[in-house]
C-alpha cells in the first residue's frame, strides 16, 4: 500500500507542476496534466475506501477470487467513469454560462447576413 501512496504523490507533484506550467506554456501543456490527473484517480480509486476493499474482501473471504476482480474492477471503472463525467458536465455547464459570456451568437449571425 505504501507504494500506491508514494506513486499518488508523486503524480499528485506532477499534476501540479503540470498546472503551474500551463501559465508559461499554454494549452500544449494540457496533455501532460491530464495524464498525471487520470493516472492520480486510477491510483486514488484502487486505494481502499468507496466499499471496494469490503465488497472484494467478501467475495475473496468465500474463496471467490474471480468475484472479487470482477467487483473491484466494475468499481474502479464506475468511480474513474462518474468523476470523468461529473468533469465533463462542469465543463459544459461552464462553456455555457461563464464561458460564452458577452456573445449574443444570434445576432453576431444576423449581422453577418
């Protein structure tokens, strides 16, 4: 488990510095952060916590080591998948309020006509 922790940090580190850099590098840096932000949440979701290390310990307790993957892999992937989502959707929401705030594009369409 310590390795896990020392790995979250280190891309936690690195996600970080990924943000500072994107003041003086701009949108080229974004992939970089969103690698070390993806790769610090697949780290944080196999740590215990989110009813996974209860659910797996069940199935392995009954020697159902195959039901025990399965559980913690569906898990990993519905809490990796709901905050990918939940980022999304802020992003769209943000797009469409703050994002496109003292645009009218209906009458910048008109206008061009």
């Amino acid at each position: 488990m310590g390795t896990i922790l020392d790995l979250q940090r280190w891309l936690y580190g690195g996600a970080l510095d990924a943000l500072n850099a994107l003041r003086t590098v701009g949108v080229g840096g974004l992939p970089v952060l969103i690698g070390a932000a993806f790769g610090f949440g697949m780290l944080h979701a196999l740590l215990p916590g989110h009813g996974k290390a209860v659910l797996a310990s069940h199935y392995a307790g009954d020697g159902r080591l195959l039901g025990a993957l399965g559980a913690s892999t569906v898990l990993i992937h519905t809490h990796v998948g709901s905050a990918v989502l939940l980022v999304l959707g802020g992003f769209v929401v943000l797009q469409r309020t703050i994002g496109g705030a003292g645009r009218a594009p209906v009458l910048e369409h008109q206008a061009r006509s």
